[in-house]
C-alpha cells in the first residue's frame, strides 16, 4: 500500500499528503485504479490524525485526482485535461512577480459581506446547529423543495415544490441526471466546447458526447438536428446563459428554434443553468418544461462554498431522479440546505447574485478597456473571457504563466475538433478588480486578444 514520504514537504501535514498523492500520480508509482490505504491506516503510518487524512483525501477528492466511496475505500481517478484545473498549482519561479489566478472559474467575493456570519447567529439562536449534525429531516426537504421553488419561478420556471430535488451542488445534480436517465455506450449532444464538468462525468459514466457547431449564440439549431439525426442520441446537454467557456447566450429566437429541434428530434434537454442568474434571462426550460431539465446550484451567483443546487423539471428524466432519494436527498448537508432556505426567503440570495452580476459588469468592461480589439463582448458580460492567442504562441499556458497568470488552454473544452487558439480566463477569480488589471494587462502584452465576433 502506498505510504508518501512527507520529508522537506508542506509544513502543513494534509497539504503534503495532496502534493505527494498528486506526484506520485505524475510520476506513475500510483495508477488510475490503484486503491489507497484507509483515513485511520495511513494516519498509523504517518503519525498523524486521522483528520489529516480525511482532510487531505477530501481535497484530493476535489482536485479530481482520487474518488472515495463509502464501504469501498479511496481509488486514484484517470488522469484528464479536466483534472488541470484542480491540482495544486506550484507558484512559478519569480518573487517579484505576483502569481494570479484565473484558471478557476469562481464568483467573486465582497470582502465586507457578513451574511454568513450573521446566518450561522440566527441559526445557532434558533437552537438549529444541532441539525447540521443529522440527516436531512423531511421538513427540511419539504421545505427546501418549497423554497428553491420560488427561486426558479424567479427565474421564470414555474414548477410545484414536488418538481424539485435539491443536491448538494450542480455537479452531483448533474451526475444524477445522467445517472438516471444513462445507457453506457449511449451517446450524449453537447456543445463542441464544453464545460469540464460534463467531460469528466461523461468519461467516469462511459457516456460518448458528439460535439455540436456553435456560433456567438451558443448552440446552432441546424448543426444540433444534423447531430441528433446522424447519432439517434436522446439527450443534449446545453449551456444556454452565459456558455463555459464562451460566455454565449441564447436569444429568444435561438432557444425557441432549439426547443422546436428538440421536440422535432424527441430530444431531452439538461440545461445546466449555474449562469442563469447572472445573465437575468428566462430558463430553456421555461418553453418546454416537460422535455428540458434544469440543473443549477449557488456556486456562481451566491457563494461558491455553499454546496446548494437542484435538480427541477416536470418531465421523466427529474421524476427519474426523484425516484433515487440516496443519490440526491441523503448527502445534501442539512446546514447547507437550512442556510440556503434562509437566505432564499429574506432576499439575502438575490441581492448576492446581484452584487455578483454587477461586480461582472465592472469587471467585464475593465477586460474590454485593457486587451486589445475591445468589443463589447457577449450579448451579456460573462464571468469568464474567451480569447485569443497569436498563432505562434506554441505553449498558451506555458506563456501566460511565464508572465505570472494562470489561464486554461482551449483543449480543457474541445469534444470534437481541434481545439481553436483561444483560452479561457475568469475575470471573478480574481481577489480585486486591480489584481484584475495587471493580469490583464500582462495577457495583453504577450498578444492575448478578443477574438473577432464571428470566431469561436
């Protein structure tokens, strides 16, 4: 059994452990498959707490580099482009040079918010802590059922609380769709650049996508009827607010003429709408409610570390979903879900989201202002950047880290074809708006552009 050497290592005991994991990954002494020792053996070995390894396993874990499953044990996960965006990231070799980072696609943060603080206080008053200790309750469910309810009528879906599932985010939303609704080897319609995400479930559920062409719309109807026709797929997974990684979002005409492929094609639509909020645009899903599923969560409006998302559509694939309560309801956390409910009922939710669609709005202007071609972007300021390369530029990331900026290389999202050259960055991964600035303007001094409006 694997046992790392944590010598000369992080001085912080659960941050070598990940380091050593991830080198040993690298390196091959750990293979995709491979079983790692459990929390309480390795600790023996270690001398340490059991904590530690739980902790270090747990980040591992969302790094993608390992999956754990109860009465199973921790395996080492294959390797993948998606994975790149959660490894621990060694600062580059410059201490005069502020490294930044905007690999990871995250909201941006209020530094002098103190919603959380003051929801704990009121929870703790009520004499609820002791809950987040427990199960989720029925009452609890019932009434997160009720309130995400109201969230997405908000959004312009109006369903009955019995239409929701809540989950513990828009990733575990995602997997239990497809794990609803699968048949391995079946193939699944996705956008010919695509979020990791969805990539990684896909490959973990042994799901083919087919790549579909896009344009500054997102998705092109004609191109998804060809694909639909030519594959006999039954499910398109889409992004129609604010698309990962273009930032393209549908107008009305282009999500009426995808509704009409779909039903045309007897299409099942999963919109991942994590966007949505942002983009203050009505749901796909709100014109046809029975053959397009929504899944969304609060980790790109609200709070990236609130674990609150959904599942919710009145169609066969969310009562699909419903009907398997241990994929979805048992490992909601009962703290996130109280805190998502209170915050969904005294308005604190949608006054966050809107703080985070204004602070993109600054943010979005600031990178049209500082990299070169300014347009004015998207149909609506998007999160995250879609740009341009110059074509000799071999290495994007290579490059842009050489000048202290982490960025994620086309290739991360491409399905089908070769990937353009573009990167993607997030304009909100940024701590301040002036950290912001210099990484831009350091992007715009090695050649990274908007790219004509007509490229994607």
């Amino acid at each position: 059994m694997w046992t790392p050497d944590l010598t000369g290592r992080n001085p912080v005991r659960y941050v070598a452990i990940v380091e050593a994991l991830a080198e040993a990954i690298a390196t091959g002494v750990l293979r995709p498959g491979d079983q790692l020792p459990t929390h309480r053996e390795l600790a023996w070995r270690l001398k340490v707490n059991v904590s530690t390894v739980s902790r270090a396993y747990a980040e591992a874990s969302r790094r993608h580099l390992v999956s754990g499953e109860v009465g199973r044990g921790t395996y080492v996960l294959s390797e993948s482009r998606e994975a790149v965006l959660f490894v621990l990231k060694e600062p580059i070799d410059n201490s005069a040079l502020r490294f930044i980072d905007l690999s990871t696609n995250v909201p941006a943060i209020d530094p002098s918010s103190a919603d959380l603080d003051l929801a704990l206080a009121d929870i703790a008053r009520d004499g609820g802590l002791a809950a987040a200790l427990d199960h989720p309750t029925p009452a609890l469910i019932a009434r997160t059922r009720a309130t995400a309810a109201s969230w997405v009528a908000a959004r312009g879906l109006a369903l009955r609380p019995a239409d929701i599932v809540p989950t513990a985010g828009a990733q575990q939303a995602l997997l239990a769709v497809l794990l609803a609704i699968r048949t391995t080897g079946e193939p699944v319609l996705v956008e010919e650049l695509t979020f990791p995400g969805i990539k990684a479930l896909a490959r973990q559920l042994g799901l083919p996508l087919h790549g579909v062409a896009i344009d500054a719309q997102g998705i092109v109807p004609e191109a998804l009827d060809r694909a639909a026709r030519a594959t006999s797929a039954r499910v398109v997974v889409l992004v129609p607010a604010l698309q990962n990684p273009t930032g393209a979002t549908m107008s009305e005409a282009r999500r009426a003429a995808v509704a009409a492929v779909a039903e045309r094609r007897d299409l099942q639509i999963i919109e991942d709408d994590v966007y949505g909020a942002l983009a203050a645009t009505p749901p796909l899903a709100a014109l046809i409610p029975n053959r397009c599923t929504l899944v969304t969560s609060f980790s790109k409006s609200v709070a990236a570390g609130l674990r609150f998302g959904l599942v919710a559509g009145a169609g066969p694939v969310a009562r699909a979903v419903a009907a398997e309560p241990q994929t979805t309801l048992w490992p909601l956390a009962p703290l996130m879900a109280e805190i998502a409910c209170r915050w969904i009922e005294d308005g604190t939710a949608a006054r966050r989201a809107k703080w985070q669609r204004d602070e993109v709005a600054v943010r979005h202007r600031l990178a049209c202002r500082l990299l070169p071609n300014a347009r004015t972007g998207p149909s609506k300021p998007s999160p995250h950047a879609w740009l341009a390369v110059p074509p000799e530029m071999a290495d994007p990331i290579a490059a842009c880290r050489a000048v202290g900026v982490d960025i994620v290389s086309a290739a991360t999202f491409a399905v089908t074809r070769e990937p353009p050259a573009r990167i993607r960055i997030s304009l909100t991964a940024a701590e301040t708006r002036a950290e912001l600035g210099r990484a831009l303007q350091r992007l715009a001094a090695i050649g990274v552009t908007w790219p004509a409006d007509s490229e994607t």
